[in-house]
C-alpha cells in the first residue's frame, strides 16, 4: 500500500511467496464477516475424505532457488521429516534523485522468512497446510522523504519494523480444484496481479495506487496483514476463481495516523471493521501454444462507512487524503491482460517479448484516486547465454478523482511514471536490479497544501535479492 513510507504490493516478491504452496485483541465480530470465517473454519472437519495431499513442503526441506543448497548438520532435512520447510530472502537496496521535494540518497533492507508445514504429516489429516511468514524492515525510505510520490518508488519501503505478516492454515480438497484458505492474510499476493508487472521495483505495479489510496488504511497489503476467509476453485488449467472477505480495515476505525504505527507487529488480529469483499476471476489460453497468455477481471466491495485519514507532508507517510468525504460501501473494478508476442525459438518456458497491461476504476465522488492504468513490455531469455535476465519497460497513470472538494486543488488531477529495470540473475538464488523511474507530477504536481508544486522526479537505484 501506499501508507507510511510506502506500500508494496509485493507483487514482485508475491510470486516468490506464492510459489511455496502449490496449492491487539479483537473487538466486536461484525456478523457477515464472522459467519464466514466460521463456516469456512469447519470445512476441514466436513470432508476431510475429499482431499488429496497438498505439496506444503519440500522432501529435502531446502526450498529451489536458494543461492546454496547447503543442509548444515542435516537440520533442514529433520524437520523436512516432521512436515516443515524454512527459508526466506534479504533484499537490500539503494535509491538516489533529482527533482521531488527534496534530494538524497537512501538504504533500505528487509529480511523475510516464512515457514510452510504440512500438518498430515504432524497427525491431523491429508491436504492441510500451515503457514506464516514475518519481515524484518530498516533503513529509511526515499520517497516519503525526497520524492512526495503517490506512488512508491520501492515496493518493499515500510517504516522500520519487526513483524508477523501472514498466518494461516489452507485445505485443498477434490484434486486440489477446490482450496479454501483463512487467518491472517493479505490480498497482494494473490490478487491484482500482473506476471509482466512483477519484474519492476515500484510498488504500483502489484497493489497499485487506488487500492492503497481508496481501502481503509491501504487495505490487506504488505506490510499490513488482517483476518481473512479465501476460497479459491480451479475447475481445469484454464479457468480459475477466487472470492475473499477480509477484515475491512488492517489498522482499526480507531486509528488516525500512520496505519503502520497503529498495528507496529503485525499481531493486532482485528476482526472490529465491517468487511472488505474481493473477487476475481481468470482465463488462461493457448497454455500448450508457443505465444500463451491470461486475462483477469475482478473487482471489490467495501462495506461499512470510513472517512479517509488526512496525512500531510510532515508526518512520517506520503498518503494525503481528505476526511471531508464519507467513504461508504465503495466499490472498485480492475482488468489484467498478460500475453506473449514472440517466444525464444525451442525455449522450454514461455519466455521472449511479453505485453501486459492493467485498468482499474472506482467512483470519482468519494474516492482519492478514481483511475488507473499501466502496462509495458518484458524481454526475457531474449540475451545468448543470459536465460533467467529480464528487461522491463512500463508506464502506470494515477488519475485523481474527488473532484470540486474542498481542499483538492483543481490542478491535482494525475500523476504519471515509467519505469526501465533489468533483472540480472548472477548465480542461483541471487539476483541484481538495477532500476530508473521518472516521475511526472508527484503527488498530482501539488504539495499537500495545493499550492506548492512538487518537480518532476527522476530516481536511479539498484536491489539485491538473496534467497536461503
């Protein structure tokens, strides 16, 4: 999301957490919400005869990937054994500017571990799985700080922090066609996504602008988790459908500053919000064919009446909203498109030169952003010798709504980037990326006042990744 120092939508790191499974005290439970997550809790126990055994973990308890597939003292064999597989990245990166509202140069890092367990093995039944992850986040953030953005410039800034991300159990029944998945979730790792948009570094491109600057403390996106019930059915390989209920509101209605202040470790698991319904669903074609692609429509409801939290330009977060407008049962609509257009000649995977793009939009009357858009091209595999390196170029649009409120400047009326990020795998479990991204109009081209105009910003950095 867009809150504190920024959001990320993780999309670029949600494939890498996604991969692993194939497959404060709360206050009052709001019925809808409660009702689901109790129905959904006894599916377990209703058929445990459908399911098939789920992959909640590796046989040698090394995940792939990693930069040394190295088991010290067979330890991560043991609790391989038990049902239990360990691992995570740190990522570590350095960003520099001109223009925005100040200039300098930043370091930030996020440790990130997770821990995946097959629960048959441990004495309950087939297909369930267990999971949960925590980061480790430091360093100061460059576009709270110099750049003044609405969108964020990396999607792994956060205030400094150590806390629970993810907690949840999962079974999969009926071949895995059907998997149903509840606790502490966040909806940007599986919704929203764009495979092409995963290659860049700016947190627009995975939870995108409006759902970090519309939902209620940027919704259920790193690094703010909340209670949750995801189903999800997959008929066959080409069709596939996800409805999720969430927790309305990661930080709690009480919160009036920085949502990432408010819940500071991730262990507040509050369920006294009125609900946030997502849905979405997706088409894979020409799968077998050399030049495959997907298209994703989907879309949310948030119940209840909010009133956006106003932040300015000296508080430690970039989002500027108004609390003018009563937000109420607000909506949003969202389409994804990723397709191959030329394809490595006797490539094994489907890489080559991809196109994806993305729109969303929500009503102008009530939300801070009523429009979005981005989309680009990726180069992968295209370089001899360089099969797993990736170019991406990709332009996103933040359009602005809350037209003629009081306190929105008439010239605020969007805000535009592109991004140039090639992503260099040097050795197995380690990759660098270095990244350019300019920025036009930050913050719409006005100051949280309306009356500053913020200059057009242009940041160069680079991010390295290491998985264990």
């Amino acid at each position: 999301m867009t809150w504190g120092y920024a959001n990320v939508s993780q999309f670029a790191q949600a494939p890498a957490r996604k991969h692993l499974l194939k497959m404060r005290r709360p206050s009052v439970l709001k019925a809808p919400f409660a009702g689901a997550v109790l129905a959904i809790c006894f599916l377990p126990f209703a058929e445990p005869s459908l399911a098939d055994e789920a992959e909640c973990s590796s046989d040698s308890g090394i995940p792939s990937g990693v930069i040394a597939p190295i088991d010290i003292g067979h330890l991560r064999k043991s609790i391989a054994d038990a049902g239990v597989s360990v691992g995570g990245f740190y990522l570590g990166e350095t960003f520099a500017n001109t223009g925005g509202i100040d200039q300098g140069t930043t370091y930030d890092g996020v440790l990130w571990t997770y821990l995946l367990a097959d629960l048959h093995k441990a004495g309950l039944w087939k297909s369930l799985c267990f999971y949960t992850d925590a980061y480790q986040i430091h360093g100061r953030s460059i576009t709270a700080d110099d750049i003044g953005s609405l969108a964020t410039v990396s999607n792994y800034e956060a205030l400094p922090s150590t806390r629970l991300s993810e907690l949840w159990l999962e079974q999969h029944m009926f071949n895995d066609h059907l998997t149903v998945r509840v606790g502490q979730l966040t909806a940007d790792t599986e919704f929203l996504l764009s495979s092409g948009g995963s290659h860049f570094l700016d947190s627009t491109w995975g939870w995108a602008t409006l759902p970090s600057f519309d939902l209620p403390g940027g919704g259920p996106s790193y690094p703010l988790a909340t209670p949750g019930v995801r189903v999800a059915l997959k008929p066959n390989d080409k069709w596939s459908l996800m409805l999720a209920v969430y927790n309305g509101d990661p930080a709690g209605a009480h919160c009036t500053g920085n949502p990432q202040v408010c819940d500071d470790n991730g262990l507040d698991f509050r369920f006294d919000s009125p609900p946030l319904l997502m849905g979405e669903g997706s088409y894979k074609y020409n799968q077998d064919g050399r030049l495959p692609g997907t298209i994703k429509i989907g879309g949310w409801n948030q119940f209840g009446t909010f009133h956006a939290q106003p932040f300015d330009s000296a508080a430690p977060t970039i989002a500027m909203t108004f609390n003018s407008v009563p937000i109420e049962d607000d909506w949003a609509i969202y389409a994804i498109i990723d397709q191959l257009v030329w394809r490595v000649p006797e490539s094994k995977d489907p890489k080559g030169v991809g196109l994806f793009g993305r729109v969303i939009g929500a009503p102008t009357e009530q939300n801070l952003v009523d429009f979005y858009a981005d989309g680009g091209i990726t180069f992968s595999g295209v370089i001899p010798h360089r099969a797993n390196d990736i170019l991406g170029v990709g332009f996103a649009y933040t359009g602005l709504g809350l037209k003629g409120t009081p306190g929105v400047a008439s010239t605020r009326n969007y805000e535009a980037l592109v991004e140039i990020c090639y992503t260099a795998q040097l050795k197995a479990g380690w990759t660098l990326q270095p990244d350019f991204q300019y920025i036009w109009r930050p913050n719409g081209g006005s100051d949280s006042s309306g009356k500053g105009t913020i200059p057009n910003a242009a940041v160069w950095g680079v991010r390295t990744t290491i998985n264990f």
